[in-house]
C-alpha cells in the first residue's frame, strides 16, 4: 500500500452515498431470494408433476417387451413357420470409433457394401440408425467380438420357414417388423402376434438401462396355427407341378388337393414361387397365389356341371341321345365346334368325348335362370368363404343379361370366370354325394356338411361319366394310376388377349377326383401356357392329376380299389375346347 496516497482527497471517495440506494439494493436482492424461493416452493410442490413428466420424456422410456409369435404347424404338427431369436445391429453415428479394418470386416459380416455401411454411420447429427435388422446369430457375435465404439446390438425375433418354396403361398411370410404380410400371417397375423409387453425404465444418452420403473406388463405369446396341409402331400405335388411346367415350357402352374370328406385344404401349390424367408428381388410373377387369385374361363371342365344340372332338372338321363351332327353348331352368327362329327352320342358320351355340341344341345333344355342358380349354388361368381387372403369371385354375369350364344358358351366354360380353387370345390357336390361342402386351410377331423344342389343319385352318375371320361375311349386317359379307379374332366381353353383369344396360348386343366366310387380326394390341376408341342389338358395336366393322386392316397393309408394297371390307347388325346 503507498502511504503517501491521502484517499481522503479523492472526490469520488469522499462523496456520501444516499440511504435509499443501499435499502433499494438490499430490497432487491431480498426480493430475488423471495422470487427464488417462492419458485422452488411452486417447482416443488405446486408444478411437481409437470417437471416429473419432463424429466421423464427426456431419460424415461417404455420399452416393449415383444411376444414370441405363434408357429405356424402342418396336419401332422410339423413346423412350417416359427420364430427364433435373432439380433439387430444399430449404431449413433456421432460415437462410431472404428479402425478401417474393423469397418471393412463389418461390412463383410452384414453381406452389405462398404460404401452403404460408411453412408449409414457417416451421418453424425443422428443419434439412431439401423446399420441392419434380424441378422443370424453367428453373424452378431462376430460382431460383438470386433468392440466396435458406437455399434450395439438389440434382441429381436426372426421368422424361419423350413419347407421354402414348396410351401410359400400357404405360409406367406412377415415384414421386418413381424407382422404378417402374406398367406397365414396376415389372414391369423391377430392370433399369431399375441400381445407385446412394456417395461418402464430410465435410460443414459448411449441408450443404457439406469434403472427400471414402475411395474413391468408381461407379453402374452402368439397362439400356434395348426394347418389342414399335409407338408409330404405339398411336396410332392408341388415337385410334380413344377416338373410339368418345366417339361412343357409353360409359363406358371397350380395344383389344389381337397379332402373330400372333411373338405380340408391338403395340398395348394404354385409355380413359380419363392423362399419366404430369402425374397432378395421377388418378383410379381412369384408372389402371386394363382390358384386362388388368378381366373380363367374353364373350359370342358364345366361340362360335368352342365349334364349335372339337366338330370337335376329332369330333363335328361345319362342313356338320353344327344345327336352332334355334322360336329357343328351355329347359334347367333356364331359357329361352334367340335374336334370331330361325333355323330349320336349318349349324354354319357359326351362327357367321355367332351363335345361342345352336345354340351350345347343339353344347356338349351335349361332356362338361363336356372342355369345361373346352379352357378351359384357351386360358389361361382362369389369370394370363397375361406381363411386365406387374395381369393377373388372370378365372372359370372347376372342371368338376365345373358343372349342364346352366351348361355350357350357357358356350358363348354366360356363366357364365364373362375379360379383353379373354384373350379376344385365345385367337384365336391360330385364327390359328396350331391353336397357343396365348405373347405378349410385349419385341421379338421369331422366330416362336413354341406349344401345339396343334385341328389346323390345323380351325382353318382356323374361321378361314373367322369370316370368314362378318364378311361381309354375319354379325353383324360393319362389321368389313370395304379390301385385306385379315378374319374375327372381335361379343359383347354385359349387365353383371352384383349378382346379375342389368342390362337397360339391355352390354359390347360384337369380337375377329377379318387377312388370314384367313394372319393377321398379331389385334386385340381392347371398348365398356363404350355408351348412344348401339346397343350390339351388330356396330355398336360392329367399326368400331374395322376402321380398326385396316387401318392396322396398312399400317405393317406387308403386301400387300392383295383387290381389293374392303367390302360392307355393313345396318347395323342384331343378335345373340343
């Protein structure tokens, strides 16, 4: 301190504060402890669970506990579908210290390109991305072992499908996020999802548990779903299927097998298809379900239901003569015809020789009214009443609308719609005695009831026409197999291209039933454009029809009812379509 500084000299120093200065800053520092007070008070008592709530959106979150989904099981409890844990890898990209090795052997493990990895983690103003979701669990350990700064892990589920391809359009598959997105897991995605939990807890900024709170709401799991499928009848008829379209260069195929007591769904196969669980580039032509979403005009597999209708009705008798001469039909400016002059022919005969005009001849003793009540009854032009998604009604215009020739196309299968699962179901009035019987995809083991649209007596003489029809004489002759009597109708018909048909592109069908004097199955086929040198049903779909009843009525345990060997005339088998 400098004693020679007189501070008395100073005039800022010797000048006298007013009192009313220093009680003004006293007041106003009292005032601010006051304000601090009363706001703490407010903050503690008042706005506590304001402030609680804040905190809480900022550390505490809810986490969901998810349920294990419910698997998805064949007749005979194989599993088609279940859920098995699989981790996700997720990272905050402001944190990401990692050496451009350990970047590399990331990417190599996640089956991704370098580039995408590095974009996903370049983003530093993210706190969050998914690098990638349900990887095997192998592949997470390995990359738990890199200790990569900044990329963790997260516990999920991943939907597996051990039978692939041959089951796909059955099972259908789940998104990333597993909900059900085709098939099975969407049409039972409620019951298969079961009820996710939630468990309350605090969390850092790295997404770490502190602690938890509250109470913790526990999952209920999915419920299983136990098919009507029989996984072996399914392999098969897809592999048959799949050889068939190959053999004849066809476009696509489908096969559809149906108990015909119990009306349970064993077998619906398409090809092309695909692994549920390996979709990298599916493609449209895969995905679709055709032989419940796809329709086409049916051909001479309608014929069956038009002689039906007219012994139902009583206007004709399977031994009623039928004259088809010259093999030529001329009805409102249009002229139909028949493969050959099959001359006079029995109402039986011209179910085995599948003649246009006499299928013609018997529609015209009918009324368009009832013709169309009989559609009807048989579930054409409706949404089959069953638990799978993507089934259309198929055409079946109003009764009223319809001219002579229409009426008259109807009754060979054209002019009118319906899908491969249609036309199969409709056989069960044919195969049950007289019944429509309600089909099912769930295991059933009671028989069904149906609704009667013929007698049993005419069903039966029906089901003696099919059988004519799939024997040497018939239009189905390689429909025959070994030990069981079969019976069933071929279709060709021509694809519609616009508004006409192509004369080079067919679809060709067989749909019958096994053994015929007591049907235990029914078994519907359809080739979509075979272009290897045969196109007719009789020469296409038959042979499927054939190896697929034999097997299926082997693993059915059921008693071969006869002793011969198929007998085949010819195989240069031709049909009017």
């Amino acid at each position: 301190m400098n004693k020679n500084v007189l501070y008395s000299a100073s005039p800022l120093l010797t000048s006298k504060t007013p009192v009313w200065r220093s009680q003004v800053i006293v007041g106003g520092i009292a005032a601010a402890f006051v304000g601090l007070g009363i706001r703490a008070a407010y903050i503690q008592v008042y706005a506590n669970a304001f402030f609680q709530r804040q905190g809480e959106v900022r550390f505490a979150r809810t986490l969901e506990l998810p349920a294990n989904r419910g698997r998805i099981l064949d007749r005979n409890g194989l599993i088609l579908a279940s859920s098995v844990p699989a981790s996700s890898i997720w990272a905050i990209p402001e944190d990401v210290d990692a050496s451009a090795s350990q970047l590399a052997e990331l990417a190599k493990l996640l089956e991704m390109p370098l580039a995408d990895l590095k974009k996903k983690l370049g983003n530093e103003d993210k706190t969050f991305v998914w690098v990638k979701r349900q990887v095997d669990e192998p592949v997470a350990q390995k990359i738990h072992a890199l200790g990569i700064k900044g990329v963790y892990q997260r516990r999920e589920y991943k939907r597996k499908y051990p039978e692939g391809e041959t089951i796909a359009h059955i099972v259908g598959f789940t998104n990333v996020e597993d909900h059900g997105q085709e098939g099975v897991e969407l049409t039972f995605n409620k019951d298969l999802a079961g009820k996710a939990g939630s468990r309350r807890v605090i969390k850092d900024r790295l997404g770490r548990v502190v602690e938890g709170v509250g109470e913790q709401v526990p999952p209920v799991e999915g419920k299983d779903i136990q098919l009507s499928v029989d996984s072996k009848v399914q392999f098969f008829a897809y592999q048959k299927l799949r050889d068939a379209v190959l053999a004849n260069k066809a476009k696509a195929g489908s096969v559809v097998v149906i108990d015909s007591i119990t009306g349970e769904v064993l077998a619906l196969a398409n090809y092309p298809s695909y692994v549920p669980d390996k979709r990298h580039n599916l493609t449209g032509e895969q995905l679709r379900n055709r032989a419940v979403t796809d329709t086409f005009e049916p051909g001479s597999t309608m014929k069956p239901i038009t002689v039906a209708m007219a012994l139902e009705a009583g206007r004709v008798k399977p031994q009623t003569v039928i004259d088809t001469s010259p093999g030529r039909f001329s009805l409102g400016g249009f002229t139909i015809s028949d493969t050959h002059n099959y001359g006079v022919l029995t109402v039986e005969g011209v179910i085995q020789k599948s003649s246009n005009v006499g299928a013609i001849k018997i529609s015209q003793k009918m009324t368009p009214h009832e013709t169309w009540d009989t559609y009807v009854a048989l579930g054409y032009g409706q949404k089959p009443k069953i638990q799978f998604p993507g089934a259309v009604s198929g055409r079946l215009r109003p009764w009223k609308t319809w001219r002579p020739v229409e009426q008259a196309t109807m009754s060979y299968g054209y002019g009118l719609s319906a899908s491969l699962f249609q036309m199969a179901h409709s056989y069960t009035s044919f195969a049950h005695d007289g019944q429509i019987i309600p089909v099912t995809m769930l295991k059933s083991s009671e028989p069904a009831v149906g609704t009667q649209v013929f007698s049993a007596e005419n069903a039966r003489a029906v089901r003696r026409m099919l059988q004519m029809a799939a024997a040497p004489g018939g239009t189905g002759q390689l429909a025959q197999t070994v030990g069981y009597s079969v019976g069933g109708k071929s279709g060709t018909a021509h694809k519609q291209v616009g508004k006409g048909y192509a004369s080079n592109k067919y679809r060709a069908w067989f749909t019958g039933m096994a053994p015929i004097e007591s049907p235990r199955i029914i078994v519907g086929v359809m080739i979509d454009e075979p272009s290897n040198g045969k196109y007719y049903g009789g020469l296409v779909a038959a042979p499927v029809f054939s190896e697929v009843v034999q097997q299926t009525l082997r693993m059915m345990n059921v008693q071969p009812d006869v002793s011969v060997k198929p007998q085949i005339v010819t195989q240069t088998v031709e049909e009017s379509f």
